[in-house]
C-alpha cells in the first residue's frame, strides 16, 4: 500500500475551519499571546527593527505544547539560541550529561550551532540543574527561560528528558528536520512547571500479527518520548507469532516466529535485539513491559510444542485474523513448565517492573481452568519478581495483590473491573472505543478495524480517565495506555498513520490535569504539532476536526 493511498479524499476545507468556541475558552491564549506582544514591545530598544518585533511575535506561547503543563507564567523576553549558547550540566552526573547530548543531538543539524555541552559553571545558555522543589517529583520539571538563559530544572534524569521534551516544542518545527534551516530559534520567556497526573503512560505495539523490526520499534519509540509517554508495552506473541528469543524452548521463535497474518516471512528478536529495545526506551524514559499472552492467542507456542497441546497435536501456524480458538493445556503438568521457563527468561532481560501474561479472550479455555491457570501463572510472575499485569479479564479470575488490569472494554461498567478496582487492583485504561488506535477514524480509513466502532481524534481524546470506570475513585487508575493492534499494519507509515494524532491525546490523557482537559484548546495545540510530525517525516491523519496550519 502505498503512502498517498492512506489518506481519505480530501476535507471539505470549510469543515476544517475552528469553531469559534466561547470567548472564555480562547482567552487564556489571547491573554498569553498579548503578553508576549506587550512584552516585545516594552523592551525594545530605540534600534529594534520592525523585523524583531515580528520576530517576538512569532515566538511559540509557553502554553502552546502537547500534553498541557500544569502551570504557565508567561514573562519576559524570549531567549534566543545563537551561536554562543552552551548546554550546560552539573558536574558529576551522567545521567544530565546524556540528556544534554541527547539535546544537543537535536539541536546541531537544523540549527548548525555547535552548542558545546559543559560542565563548567555559568548560568548562561541552556542549562539542566538537578534538583529543585520536592513538589516535582520523580518525572517533573521547570523550565524557566529569560534573554540570558534557558534552564530546565528537575529532580531525576526523566524530569529533565520530559523538560527537554516541552523545550523541543517551543522551537519551530523545523528544529526536527536533519538539515540546516535558517532558524531564528527562539524560546518565549517565562516559567514552565509541570508535573503527570497519572505514572504509566502507555503505548502498546503488537508485533505478532505483523512483526516489526528492531529499527521500526526504535522510531515508534522516539515518537512516543517526544509526548512524554514513559510505558512501552510489546505484544510478543500471540495465534500468528512468537517474537521473542526463549532459549530453553527454541521452537518458539524458529518456528512460531516464522510467519504472520497473511502468511509473511514474521520475524522474532534475540535476546540481544531485546535488550538493545530495552537500552534504547530506557535512554528516553520509556519502560518495557513485555506481554506473553497465555493461556488463549497461544497458536504459534501450541503449532512449535506438540507436548503443550492436551491432545499431543500440534497444530498448524496461523496466518489468519481470527481470535479465541486457541488454549494452553491447563490440566498438564508440562504447561507450567513452559510458563516458568518463559516468564524467567522474559524477567530476566527486562529491568522494569512488569510482566504482562495476557489472558484476554480465552474462549476456549472453561471459567474454571482459566482461573486454575491464571493462579500458576501470577505465581510464576511473582517468583520472578515481577509484577502481573494482565488484560481486564484477569479480574473475573483471582487477581493477586499488587496485580495491574488493563482495561479494553468500552462501558466501563463491568461489575468484576469495579470491584477489583475496589479491592485494591490498579487499572491501566485503554478502553477500546477511545484509544485502541487500530480502530478506524472513519468509514474511510483505509486500515484498522471497527468493531469498537470508528475513533476520530475528538472521541479518543475527550474523556476523563479519572472519571471513566463507574463508582471507582481515580487512585485506583495506574494510567492510560493506547494498543495498536496490528492485523491490518504492517509498515511504519501504517503505524504513524493510525497513531497520529491520537496517540498525542492518550499523552495528554496521562499527563495532564482533569482541570486542563479540554477539546478546544487542545484541538489548537494539536494542530500545531502537525509540521512537526512532517519534518519527522511522519505521516499523520489529516482528521478534518483538527485547525492544521498550512504547511
Ligand atoms: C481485541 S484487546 C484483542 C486483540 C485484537 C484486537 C483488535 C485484546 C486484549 N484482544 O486480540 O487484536 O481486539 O482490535
């Protein structure tokens, strides 16, 4: 399929025109973007050309990034990034060293300043300062800019990375493109301070129907760091794949590995591609949550292991798109043989905190072996010193304390989700008619599925996940987490296309105050992300209900 091909025919432009939306709503920005005029002009200086008043004024407003900060104090002159700026960092810590590189490798070919990273002492230029107020936590930040200095202040390495992150979308969207532009690369001034609402923050990959590469999961993965989503969740196996590496059972990627929907070549990662994935999220902040799903969509283990089936059969590789015929043995001892094995040797080479297990769907597993085998399977997660997450399901079974549901319904209402919830279980929320972002926008998407029903950008972006599972206060929400299952997507265009702009809004969902939540505002912001995602050579959805500037 080729990249032209995945867009609908053209808007009705007049559709694409913003709403006028009360006066109230918009002016916060008018209010912001007058400060910023007046404050052009109350520092100008009697030699000040006309040309660095327009300048001043086509600063990006501080309040103009994806996800909302918390608080925003316009004031003061814009800092501008020239050729004497210096990133500076503390001292002694690598971790600000890499983040500052990390900068600077951004910085360098759009702007083509040298932009030297020192830990010499200075207050001028870029600086990145650990430490500041408690009240920032482990992931936020400050970020104070003025005509000397732009300094990102945070407790923790990922504070700083978000802040650099905010940083990123104050500058032109040029600043993402390989080559040198002409700038000028100027930061409004004032004071940024921001913190997330919810901890996970979530973005989920299948790469079992389709399987992607090393490279394409490192693009995704930048793309999702660039809205300070900090939760990368693969979907390793499934009916028409195994993508990872197990050493005690090797059929399980030769063999399980060796094909995907539609009867392609598949795929599988070594350990060693694993771990590269793993060090890559974690240079940007992001955890890996690796998901063996068991003991339905297990079809590519059962075809590579005779002995896991309850018959001794193996079945056929999958190439198909259908779910719930397929269930690990449960009355067979050899099973949670499989299970220890796999979930030590997945533990093993993740350093996160969780392991997912799956369990949605098992309609051919009986009510009562899926609670049997959920027990063994929580225990082995356990053992290994991780903890279980698993799809919502995992609530109708015995869910172990400390466990995490991922919810995928599209009420809200299940009674079993409400109590768990109510008796200590953490949910993470992706219900399905909001952010599974392999539904279709519209009847004329042409990839994804429907069966949750179309998703435009408005419907997945204007919810409140504190608010959403019935009686269930918002401390019991881990976060949100945005699946793009890939039975219809088999390039990095096809995942850029149904993840943009949604998965934005998922960032926004997670990091953002209820209070900050907002569609007309956050329609406008959006928008300005979209010659951002062109000079990222990102392919997005041009959804009509977005104002996108001309590019
Ligand atoms: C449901 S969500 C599934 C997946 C499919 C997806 C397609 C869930 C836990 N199971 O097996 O790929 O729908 O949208």
């Amino acid at each position: 399929m080729t990249v032209r091909s995945l867009h609908p025919p053209a808007p009705d432009r007049k559709a694409e025109a913003p709403s006028k939306g009360p006066l109230v709503r918009r002016l916060p920005r008018l209010l912001c973007s007058l400060l910023l005029v007046a404050s052009a002009g109350a520092t100008a200086t009697g030699s000040a050309s006309a040309a660095d008043s327009e300048d001043a004024r086509s600063v990006i407003p501080l309040d103009h990034v994806v996800p909302a900060p918390v608080s925003v104090r316009p004031a003061g002159d814009p800092y501008a990034i020239g050729s004497r700026t210096v990133i500076r960092v503390p001292d002694r810590s690598r971790e600000a060293r890499k983040a500052a590189e990390q900068l600077a490798g951004l910085l360098r070919p759009s702007t083509g300043l040298a932009l030297p990273v020192t830990s010499r002492g200075g207050q001028d230029g870029i600086v990145l300062r650990l430490g500041g107020d408690r009240e920032l936590g482990s992931e936020g930040y400050r970020l104070d800019s003025s005509r000397r200095s732009v300094t990102i202040t945070a407790r923790k390495a990922a504070g700083l990375f978000h802040g650099i992150q905010t940083l990123r979308q104050l500058l032109p969207a040029s600043v993402e493109k390989g080559e040198r532009q002409p700038g000028p690369w100027r930061v409004a001034g004032g004071t940024i301070t921001d913190t997330p609402r919810f901890a996970y923050r979530g973005a989920m990959l299948d790469v079992s129907r389709h399987f992607f590469t090393v490279g394409q999961v490192k693009r995704y993965i930048d793309q999702m760091a660039l809205y300070k989503i900090n939760t990368f969740h693969l979907h390793l196996s499934d009916d028409q794949g195994w993508r990872i590496a197990i050493d005690s059972w090797p059929r399980l990627a030769t063999y399980g590995g060796s094909t995907q929907v539609g009867g392609g070549p598949g795929g599988f990662y070594t350990k060693d591609d694993y771990r590269e994935i793993v060090r890559y999220a974690a240079d940007r902040q992001v955890e890996i949550v690796p998901e063996i799903d068991m003991p339905g969509h297990t079809n590519a283990a059962l075809a590579s292991y005779a002995e896991l089936n309850c018959n001794g059969v193996a079945p056929p590789l999958y190439t198909g798109t259908e779910v719930g015929f397929s269930s690990l043995c449960v009355p067979k001892e050899i099973t949670y043989d499989f299970v220890d094995d796999v979930v030590r040797e997945v533990a093993a080479m993740t350093p996160g905190r969780y392991l997912h297990i799956g369990g949605d769907e098992a309609h051919s597993t009986s009510h009562e072996d899926y609670v049997a085998f959920m027990d063994r399977a929580q225990a082995a997660v356990a053992k290994y010193g991780k903890t279980v997450v698993g799809w919502h399901q995992l609530t109708g079974a015995k869910p172990v304390k400390g466990a995490v549901a991922q919810y995928w319904g599209t009420t809200g209402t299940e009674q079993e989700v409400v109590d768990a919830a109510k008796a200590g279980t953490r949910l993470v929320l992706s219900p399905a008619n909001r952010i599974y972002l392999d539904m279709k926008y519209t009847k004329d998407t042409p990839l994804g599925l429907s069966w949750a029903g179309y998703v435009e950008v408005r419907q997945s972006y204007d919810w409140d996940p504190g608010a959403y599972i019935k009686d269930t206060p918002s401390s019991a929400i881990l976060g949100v987490e945005a699946p793009l299952w890939s039975e219809t997507l088999s390039t990095s265009d096809h995942i850029e296309f149904m993840a943009f702009p949604r998965l934005a809004g998922v960032a926004e969902l997670g990091w953002s105050q209820a209070a900050a939540l907002d569609w007309d505002s956050y329609r406008t912001r959006l928008a300005a992300q979209g010659p951002r995602w062109s000079a990222l050579g990102i392919d997005f959805y041009r959804s009509p209900q977005v104002p996108w500037p001309a590019e």
